[in-house]
C-alpha cells in the first residue's frame, strides 16, 4: 500500500494524546505515512511519545514564496482544477461567510499541500477532525484527485453543520469515535435543513436512496496503549516513583482547567468529604486558565492540603498517578457534544474505578454500578456519595475497575483499532497513483515559456514529421517521463483521430522525408509517428488494443536480448514475469501492421563500450528484428539518445535503413536520416501538455533541459577508458571540527583508515584543534591539519580551506557535522572540487529555520549529502533538501568481539573500585543534554538498594560538574564512576555488562555499534536510528525517550538475567557482521565517491 498523508490543523496537540496513541500504533502496523500540520505547535509541553512523530511531521507554510509559487504554477498548468476546487469551497460554506473565509484563507497552503502529496506519491489523505483539516483535504483532493476520509472526534462534528454534509459526501469514507457520533451523521446526511415561517432552522429527516450514505460512517473508538499501561504497573520489587505521597483513599481527576470540565463541582464534593470525617488526597492533573481560581476555590473551603494541582505534566507523569488512584472522577458539564473522554478510557484500563457525569457516549463505555458510577452534572452531592460508598467498601472498587478494564481490552485497544484503520486505507486507496501531478517548481518556468511559445505556432505553418516516444503504458506503476496510464494514452490516441492528425508507419515516413525537395511532395502539416522503446509486455496488453481501436500503425523499438524471456530492466524487478514482449505477440503485432526496429541486445550505452561491443550489439539485434518480425525496413534506436560519430557510422554500414535519437523536434527532408528526433511523453502531460508538444512549443526547451539533465544526449564522449584510467590515487578530505571522542569523529577516522590507499589518498582538517585521536591517523602515515577557527563569525577559516585543498590538490571533499558542512561545503564550491559530499550524522531538532534554510541553500554546493541512517534522511527531506540528493549509508565498525579476559578485567575492576558481584552499565559519549544521562541517573536512583550495579559514564562535556550534582542529590556517589575522557574505550567494554543510551536524538549511534562488536546488550531510546541498529527485545531493548520508568525496566530485567544478556550481545554481534561492519560503509562509501568522481569526468571530457 501507497503513503498516506494524515492533515492536522496542528501537530502535536497537547490535549490530543488518543491522535498520539492512534498515529503511534499505526506506525508499529508498519502503515507507511506522513503528517502534516496546518499550524506549528504552539503548547510548551509536549508529550515524549509525540517527540519522534513532530520529527517527521512537514508544516505547511501559510504565506510564503513557495506557497504563492505553487498557486501561479497550479493555475498556469491546471487551471480548471484549480478554479474548480476555488468555487467548490465557495459552493460549500457560500452561507456561513465566517466558515467562508476560513476555508479560502486554507485554500493556498491546501494547493501547496497538493504539490507535495503528488510529488511524494501520496495514495490517500486522511483528515484529522472533520473542521480546518478536512476542508483541506476537499481541496486537495480537488486539485490532485487523491481519495480523502476524515475523522469526525466530539465537538468538531457539532461546532456547525456548515460543510458537513459535503465533506462526508466528498470523502470515500468516515471515521467517528462514538455510536452516538455516528447517528447523528447519519441523521445530518439523510435530512434536509427547511426554514420556518419564524425564520428558525430545522431538520426534517427523509427517505435516502443512497446505499453509499449509509454505510461509509465507520464507529472506529479512540483507544489505549494497553502495553504501555500494563508494563507499568508497579511491582512488589520497586518503590513506586512518584513525588505524591500514597494517602488511604486517593481521587484523581485529569483534564484542561475550563468551566465544562466541572472542577469546581469536584472540589465541592471534596469539601463535603472532609465534613463527613474522611482522609482523602485529590490531585487535579492539567492546566489552564481557570488554575488560579480553582486554588482559591480550594483554600477558601480550607482543602488547600487535600486537593493538589500539577498544572501541565506530561503522559509519562500522568501514568504513575493513574495507578496510585483508588478512584477516577470526572464531573463534566454536558454542555457541549462530547466523544467518551480519553482520560476515563486511560482510567479504566489502569483498572481505576470511574466516577463520570452522564454524557449522550458514556454509556458505549460506563455502565452505572458495574463497569463505573454515573452522576447527574453538577450535583457535588451525588459525587461525594458516591466516593463515601467507594472509599468504605474496597471490594466494589476493585470489583468496578476489574469490569472497566475488561470493557477497555475488548473495545478500546489501540493496536485492534489501528490494524482496523489501517484495512480501511488499504482497501479505500487507489490500486495505483493518480495519473494528473502538479509539477514541480523547477517546471514552472518551462511550463510558463511552453505556453507562450504555443501562442506564437498559431501564427506559423509547421511541416514536417513529428515522432512521439513512448516506453509503457501501464496502471499498475506511479506515472513518470516512462509511464503513461492507459487512461492518459487513449485520450492522446482520441485526440489525434479527433483533430485530424495523419499517423503514419516508418516506411510511410522514409518516402516523405527521401523526397528532395520536400516541396514536390508536401508531407500532412499534421503528420505523426508513434514510438515505443525497449518491448514491454504493456506494449501489447495496453497500447496494442488501443492502436486497434483507432487505426493507428506504431514502430516498437526491441531490446532483443530480453524479449521471450524473464530479464527485467533494473527499475522493475518487482514486476510479475514476464514483463517484455514474446516473440508470438511481435508476430502477432506485426501481422496487423505494426512495424519493429532495433534497439541493441542488452540496452548497453553504446559510447561507454568498445567499438567492437557496440558493432555486435547493433548488427545483433537488427538481425534478430528481420528474422522474427519479418522486417524488410529496420530502423534503429539509440539507447537513451547516446550516439557518436563513429556509432552513427557503425548503424549505417549495418544495413538500417535510419537511426532515432531522444533529441526532440520536427523532423524534415534535409534531416540525417540517422538522428531522427522525437518528442517524448510523459505520464504526467495534461492533455494540454500533450497539444503544446504536437505544435513544437516545448522543441527548444527539451533540448535544452535533456542536454542538461543527460549527459549522454546528443554529446560526443571519448571512449570510457580515459576516463575510467586513473595513474595516482585520489585526494581526499575530510572536514570536521576536531577528532575527538564522539560518533561521527569515529566514522571519519574510520573511513580515513579503511579507503583503499590504491586508488584514494586521505587527510584530514580539523576546524578547531587536532583533537585526542589525530595522533593514531599521523602514526598511520594519514595527514591531520589543525586550523586552530577562531570566534563562531571567523569566516577566514574558509580562505583557509580552500588554500589547504589547493595546495594538496584535492579531488574529493567529504565534510561532517555542522560547522564543516557549512564551512567546507563554501570552500569547496568556491575553489571548484570536483566532487563535494555532506555527511548529515543526526536528526538536528535543535536547528531553527535558519539553519535548515541555510541547509537547503548548500545541497546546492555539493553532490551528494550522506545520511548516516534512514531516520536521518526522512528527517532532512522533510527539511526541504531533494531527496535525490540524499545517499544513507550506514556507520560501521570492525566486529571484533572482544574476548573478556579475566586478570584483566578483574585489574581493571577493583581499579575502580567494582565489586565481582556487581553489575556495570555504561553510558559513553558527551556529557551534553542531548544523551539524557539525567534519566539514567534518576533510574537508578529509584533502582538503588534492589539491584547491584556500578554505572561508569565515560567521556567529557559541559554537563559533568551538573551530573556530579545530580548524582550526589540521588545518593548515588557510591554507583556512579566518571572515567572521564578516555582512549581505551574498548578495554573498559571488558568489563561492562550492558550499555545504555538514553539519547534524546541520535543519528546513528556509533556507541551501539561498539556495544554490539564488543557482544553486550544495549537499552537504548526509540530516536533517529537506534530502531535502525537495535531490534527491540532481540539485540537490545527500546525504550521512550525521557522515560524514567521504562529505562529503570529495561536496567531491571537485564541484570537479573545474565542469560538474556548474553543472547542479546550474541544477537547484536552477528547483526552488527551483517549488516554495519566498518568494511560495508568504506566499500558503500568509495563506490560513491568514484561514481560521482567518473561522472563529473565525463562531463569535463565532452568534445561535442
């Protein structure tokens, strides 16, 4: 299944944790999505589990230069889809003025949004609540013709019906959270609004015909993370970390601090417990703008000790109240249209009784007396009743909780909820990509210069033979330059018979053009041959019926050496065999009059082989052509238009009677019959692209922007020896601010040590000092330069660079981290390297727009940009940066799977001072924020005193005398050993049993890899590319990030299990061997370095 865009009016919501939980589960389904915001967040606190979601999250923007470019180039080239999806949002709210200008005011981003979702194949959009979200999916559906669903959650639904019947019209399916949701849909959509005589609307329900209204509201209920709640519970082993000290009778309530969320009516019942004689606590866990009052409330009823307030906290500190509590209450105001509130649902599943004002959905979730106790609103009476009955008899409690929970496992599981929307994406997006795309906006001015062009061949007769390209027509593969729909080329094919076109055979064309001069025998003005290259099986199963239908001749341009066989063409392996013509079908063809020339046995360039290669590939494949299609006149075709001289030679003394190239144009009688041009169609061409083609208006702009995009087209190269002849290694240079402990320090050493020295020579420069580790280089004989930068404006440390790189005549710049991708990547361009490569090592969430502007600004100054790992590269796309541009090649270090031996490591533990029955952890890296080595510390301060452990944090950063504090307030002096910076890393892995990484972002971590060479388990955090090396419960465990409670978990259970320890290091050894060892990313990263080297040689040794 194709991608699916999910549209948020903003992304993430604090208030919105069931949306968390949901998009959660559905990326543990393996649901390939993207999400999209409307709005940037704006709430301070944001959930740790919406962390790495918010990564990946793309924020329209709403006024900027590429929103009113995507407006121009939308309108130029679709200009009745746009105005369409204008007049559509007008027709929809044309009598709510206030939804009106809303809706337009979404309407420019929506367009850009269209872009993007067709540039990245997007197969569905599903809106998140049914308001601002799904009016911008109406849009963009409009605009690309994406299916579209929405989800409908409580108050969005009842806000106005304004659009509403529309948008579920409109969408191909709908989402609601409640039964009672979705009755009322189901009314809104089978009635119609009639105004009385006193001028008051109302609704008048009638008989629908519509199958399809009935049926496409689906109740789907927000659900909860049962794994999560349960793997929490609190054990008999472990205090339960929490600063609210355990009362006898405990009353939570949780929610946003407003007047329909009935706080006040809960702290009235509070003071009538206190009256009656009972030791309660009640802790309020929210914020807003009612906090100030509602502790004045509090204190005025003297229950200033027995009612407290958290203000905002996050989920992770919410669960450990959940399950203190003896009771849940929520004293809503049903004032307003309300789903069943998330917070009874993650009440329940904690197994905590409930106490709930009635609500129209409560009773999907709450049934009074058994699986809860419902309450009339505001009545702090009945409330209080209610938990005195609670608070006397423990048994109802437990007796009430158990039901709930029961009712939770069977209706409310995210996981079961999820696989459910992810079948209904599945079965509701289309089988294929929609065929129309938006272009992209390198294309607008291409678009916008066809046009005029186009203008002007009213005013000019044109003569001559134009050939249209095709390769395949087919719907099962996205449309691109090679993939036209079957749908797209009828329409092409009407048109020609519509408008009167002559579509000719090939011998047809060589009469017209062998005639000298052209004016004795004037060719049709409206003269066309059709084309197909390389001999797909959708040639035949596609277009052929096609050509039938309308009576049109074509030529079919073989690849001989796949036809009748299962070879397949690299780009589509994945195809059902077989995916090239038969010979039977090219007879068959051929008997109805379509015509087959040649176009090599293999699909080899034909200058990038010898020239005896090229003669066998060319009189081959002709040969073949005459003996199975029966062809008396055989043309040959140029793969990908690359030809020379000599090669245009080597056709014509084998006996074709004309050659075609990709070089577009009309071709006429004082045309070589061996460069015969032709104009290529894309899959994405409206049928006014289509019309621009056929009068010429794009001719000049192709040849242009082929010769620029290929450089093989229409170019003579010199044969491929001299440029693949290389007499002495390449220079390389690595940029980066100092070689000193730390990931991407240890990639560079890595790949400076392993580059084959025959072919490439390294050295390194160091933006700052030279850094601890430069001396191993130097004994190695690999040169390291100090340029000692100064302050952070010091721009002359660019001179610097560039006389470094002229002086040591470098061929290749490879820069890593930030300051050396900005520096070196402006040094390079300035003193033309050759080749220049970024390497991006983390997902950099610290950077503002600035810094991704300027990000975006110098992929333009390099070749390639390397990512250290998938996450990192999604994270940078959705920065804005080509993802072509973008190559992940994975960290890797050299499996040595260090033996432990004994007198060793015995020395080195009572150096510091470890006992033999004590368990040591390690956490190695900057003492920096970014590697959450607070949360570690706070773990095992709540672990200390059930576990022996000894926890070495080793290296050096600004944060060390703050952790040292840290870890004397924890009272662990005694557990925690700072190594400080060290260079025996590896020895110091003898004697550690686990290694943890509470990383709030990484790249991908070269500390996991060491960990994994060395056969230790790791716990690591769910951030950047740790999923991508550690596979949870296999080679290590996962964890959230910022999450105490389950890193103190993980730490439990892996050292009281010596045996899962050494299975995961086992584990870990042989995926590290498989898949990251340091001889994968040298070979992964040469092969680049020469692929981009070679190419731009060519390009430098084009004669022609």
């Amino acid at each position: 299944m194709k991608k699916i865009a999910f549209i948020f009016s903003q992304f993430p919501c604090y208030d919105e944790t069931f949306i968390l939980r949901e998009m959660n589960a559905l990326k543990e389904e393996g649901l390939d999505f993207m999400i999209f915001s409307l709005k940037t967040p704006k709430d301070a606190i944001i959930h740790s589990e919406a962390r790495e979601l918010a990564q990946d999250t793309l924020y329209i923007p709403f006024l900027s230069l590429k929103v009113f470019l995507a407006q121009l180039s939308t309108l130029l080239i679709h200009p009745l889809k746009y105005i369409g999806a204008f007049f559509h949002i007008v027709k929809i709210y044309i009598k709510s003025s206030d939804f009106l200008l809303k809706s337009l005011a979404l309407f420019p981003e929506s367009v850009y949004a269209a872009k993007l979702f067709k540039k990245m194949e997007i197969s569905h959009i599903h809106a998140q609540w049914a308001t601002h979200p799904a009016t911008s999916a109406i849009i963009i559906s409009r605009l690309t013709g994406i299916p579209f669903s929405f989800t409908g959650h409580a108050h969005d639904i009842y806000v106005s019906t304004a659009g509403l019947k529309e948008k579920i019209r409109d969408a191909r399916f709908v989402v609601t959270c409640t039964e009672d949701n979705k009755k009322y849909l189901e009314k809104l959509i089978n009635s119609h609004q009639v105004t009385t005589s006193q001028g008051h609307k109302v609704e008048q329900s009638h008989k629908v015909t519509s199958h399809k209204s009935q049926v496409k509201i689906i109740v789907n209920y927000h659900g909860v993370d049962l794994k999560r709640f349960s793997a929490l519970h609190p054990t008999s082993e472990v205090t339960h970390p929490t600063s609210i000290v355990h009362r006898p009778f405990h009353i939570l309530s949780v929610g946003s601090l407003l007047e329909c969320k009935g706080f006040d009516t809960l702290i009235e019942a509070c003071g009538l417990l206190k009256e009656r004689g009972i030791d309660f606590e009640c802790t309020i866990a929210g914020g807003g703008r009612l906090l100030s009052s509602l502790q004045s409330m509090a204190q005025s009823r003297q229950l200033k000790d027995n009612v407290k307030f958290t203000g905002y906290i996050t989920q992770d500190k919410l669960i450990p109240l959940y399950q203190e509590a003896d009771v849940f209450v929520l004293a809503m105001v049903p004032d307003i249209h309300w789903g069943i509130p998330n917070v009874l649902l993650e009440a329940a599943s904690c197994a905590v009784p409930i106490v709930c004002t009635m609500l129209p959905s409560i009773p999907e979730l709450i049934e009074d007396g058994k699986t809860g106790f419902i309450t009339p609103p505001k009545d702090p009476k009945a409330i209080a009743d209610i938990l005195e009955k609670l608070y006397r008899d423990e048994a109802i409690r437990k007796q009430a909780g158990e039901a709930a929970q029961a009712v939770i496992e069977d209706k409310f599981d995210t996981v079961k909820n999820a696989q459910r929307l992810k079948e209904l994406f599945s079965t509701n997006s289309p089988k294929q990509p929609t065929r129309l795309k938006i272009q992209p906006r390198r294309l607008f001015m291409r678009s916008l210069l066809s046009t005029i062009f186009y203008l002007f061949t009213f005013f000019r007769k044109r003569e001559g033979i134009l050939v249209l390209n095709y390769h395949r027509v087919n719907d099962t593969l996205a449309v691109n330059e090679l993939v036209v729909s079957t749908k797209t080329f009828e329409e092409q094919m009407r048109y020609l018979k519509e408008h009167n076109y002559r579509v000719i055979g090939l011998q047809q064309m060589l009469n017209g053009l062998s005639v000298a001069p052209l004016k004795r025998e004037p060719v049709h003005p409206r003269t066309v041959l059709i084309t197909f290259d390389d001999g797909f099986q959708d040639n035949y199963l596609n277009a052929f019926p096609i050509l039938k239908k309308f009576g049109f001749p074509a030529v079919l341009f073989l690849t001989t050496g796949m036809i009748d066989t299962d070879k397949k063409f690299k780009k589509y392996t994945h195809m059902p065999s077989p995916d090239m013509l038969t010979w039977s079908q090219v007879r068959e063809m051929h008997n109805y009059g379509i015509e087959f020339g040649a176009h090599t046995v293999t699909h080899k360039l034909l200058t990038h082989i010898s020239v005896d290669e090229a003669t066998k590939e060319i009189r081959e494949s002709g040969k073949l052509v005459c003996e199975f299609a029966s062809s008396k006149t055989c043309a040959f075709c140029y793969p990908a238009g690359d030809y020379n001289k000599k090669i245009k030679e080597i056709v014509s003394e084998s006996g074709y009677t004309c050659a075609f190239t990709v070089k577009p144009g009309i071709n006429q009688s004082t045309d070589d019959l061996f460069a015969l041009k032709r104009t290529a169609i894309n899959g994405n061409d409206s049928l006014f692209d289509f019309r621009k083609k056929l009068a010429g208006a794009y001719d000049a702009l192709h040849t242009f922007i082929q010769a620029r995009k290929s450089p093989h087209s229409f170019r003579v190269h010199r044969p491929s020896s001299i440029v693949n002849r290389q007499s002495s290694p390449l220079n390389v240079l690595y940029i980066i601010w100092s070689l000193g402990l730390g990931g991407a320090e240890q990639v560079v050493i890595n790949l400076a040590r392993g580059l084959d020295k025959s072919k490439f020579k390294p050295m390194v420069c160091c933006l700052n000092d030279k850094g601890v580790f430069a001396d191993e280089l130097e004994k190695e004989g690999i040169k390291v330069i100090a340029l000692n930068k100064g302050g952070k404006y010091d721009i002359t440390v660019i001179g610097k660079l560039i006389s470094v790189m002229r002086a040591n005549k470098i061929s290749i710049v490879n820069t890593h981290l930030w300051g050396a991708n900005l520096w070196g990547r402006i040094a390079a361009k300035i003193a033309h390297i050759p080749v220049v490569i970024a390497t991006e090592h983390n997902t950099d969430i610290w950077k503002s727009n600035f810094y991704f502007v300027l990000d975006k600004a110098l992929s333009y100054c390099c070749d390639k940009i390397i990512a250290v790992s998938g996450s990192v590269k999604e994270f940078y796309q959705s920065k804005g940066i080509n993802p072509g541009k973008i190559e992940v090649i994975y960290n890797g270090i050299k499996a040595h799977g260090s033996p432990r031996h004994h007198v060793t490591t015995s020395h080195t533990r009572e150096n510091f001072g470890i006992k033999n029955d004590e368990t040591v952890l390690a956490i190695i890296g900057r003492l920096v924020p970014q590697k959450g080595h607070k949360y570690l510390f706070e773990a095992l301060g709540l672990l200390n005193g059930y576990c022996k452990t000894k926890l070495l944090v080793i290296g050096d950063g600004p944060l060390k005398e703050e952790l040292r504090s840290i870890a004397s307030s924890l009272q662990l002096k005694d557990k925690i050993i700072f190594t400080g910076l060290r260079r025996d890393v590896l020895d110091l892995l003898k004697i550690v049993d686990i290694v943890v990484m509470p990383s709030l972002r990484e790249g991908l971590p070269i500390i996991a890899l060491e960990a994994m060479a060395s056969k230790l388990p790791v716990i690591a955090t769910k951030v950047g590319g740790n999923p991508e090396v550690i596979t949870d419960n296999q080679t290590g465990i996962l964890v959230p990030a910022e999450n105490t409670i389950a890193l103190l978990r993980a730490i439990e259970k892996l050292t009281k299990d010596k045996a899962l320890r050494e299975q995961l290091g086992e584990n870990g050894y042989t995926r590290l061997k498989k898949h990251f060892s340091i001889e994968k990313m040298v070979s992964a990263t040469e092969e680049l370095y020469l692929k981009i080297y070679r190419h731009k040689t060519r390009l430098s040794l084009v004669i022609e």
